[in-house]
C-alpha cells in the first residue's frame, strides 16, 4: 500500500511545481518592448483598444523682421507703401510752385493778356500738368489795389484766370481739370505789379 502513494505523492508535487516555476519564469522574463507611440482609448462599445499617437516638435517662432521663415524660404523685402512715397499730385504742386516763384504770371494794368514771360511760364506748368494727369488746378486772378468799382475789378481777375485757363487747355491740360476763380483787389501784394496776377494751386 505505502509503494503505490508514492507516485501519487510524486504526481502531485510535480502538478504544484510547474505552476509555481512557470509563475517564476514570468515574473523574471522581460517580455516584448512597451509600445511608445500609442495610448490606450475606450471603443465606442464600451471596450478598450489602442491608437497611435503622434507629436510633432513645435515650429519654432521667427521674431518678426528677422531670421528666415519656418518653411526655410528665403526672407522677403517689404514691398514700399504707398504712403512711404511722395503722391504724383504733391510732386506737381512743388514743380509748379518752383515754376511760378521763378516767372510769376503777371498782367499789364487793366489787362488780361498773357504777355510772353507769362505766357513761358504758363506752358511750362502745362507740361507739369499733362505729365500728372490725375492732378487738378485751381487758377485764381487778381488786381491790383487801384481807383475803380469792386464789380469790374472782379470782372478783370475772373478774365485774367480765364486767359490762363486758355492757354493751359492750347498746351494739352483737360479743361475739366481746370477752375478758375476771380478775386478782385481782395488779396492785393506789396506793389500794384506783383498784385496783377494768377496764382496756381495743384489739387
């Protein structure tokens, strides 16, 4: 009787010895490499399952005005506004004020007859003018301070304006961008020949 329990007793004991080493075993063996690029998430079925995770470095920020863009392109030169760059019309203006300071356009006395040193001066502000056609010019007569009515010292600076008007649409200008305005003796200058005038003003 004793010699058949013992390899019952061997069976048992080698029953109870491979869990135990094969428990062992797992606890020492390193297994497969833990994933770095996925992360658990809930299935919509309530279950879990895995998805890939992927980062990317942040792009790193170029100051603005210096170094080259993220993409590695080349920097770019701003391009020039508009305001960093003197208007046509302004340009005109400062022509036309150094045209008529150097030859002032003036009358002979109860005249409104261009003479030829007026007349010079007056196509030369044409040329400005067609040259900047997007500009405009108010033209604005004047007497001199002298013994007569306010009607007909008007009438006379409205005539000289006018004459200029004339010789400024002969020399190219549209006459649509030309106003002309009479003043009579109401701005009179320091002697009676610098009062006989027109004065230009580039719009």
């Amino acid at each position: 009787m004793p010699a058949r329990r013992t390899p019952v007793l061997l069976w048992c004991a080698a029953l109870l010895a491979v869990p135990t080493a094969l428990a062992g075993i797992g606890s020492v063996w390193p297994g497969p490499p833990a994933p770095t690029a996925t992360a658990a998430v809930t299935a919509p079925g309530g279950g879990t399952g895995t998805d890939v995770v992927t980062a990317s470095a942040p792009a790193a920020a170029v100051p603005s005005g210096t170094g080259s863009p993220a993409d590695g392109s080349a920097p770019t030169a701003a391009a020039p506004t508009a305001a960093s760059q003197p208007a046509a019309g302004q340009v005109a203006a400062e022509e036309v004020a150094a045209l008529v300071t150097a030859a002032p356009v003036r009358f002979p006395a109860d005249s409104a007859a261009l003479e030829p040193a007026a007349a010079e001066t007056v196509r030369a502000v044409a040329a400005v003018l067609v040259a900047a056609p997007e500009a405009s010019v108010v033209l604005t007569g004047h007497v001199a301070d002298t013994p007569g009515s306010a009607e007909g010292a008007l009438a006379l600076s409205e005539r000289r304006a006018v004459a200029v008007a004339d010789a400024l649409a002969a020399a190219g200008v549209d006459r649509s961008r030309i106003t002309t305005v009479g003043r009579g003796a109401d701005a009179p200058l320091e002697t009676r020949a610098a009062s006989r005038r027109v004065e230009f003003e580039i719009r």
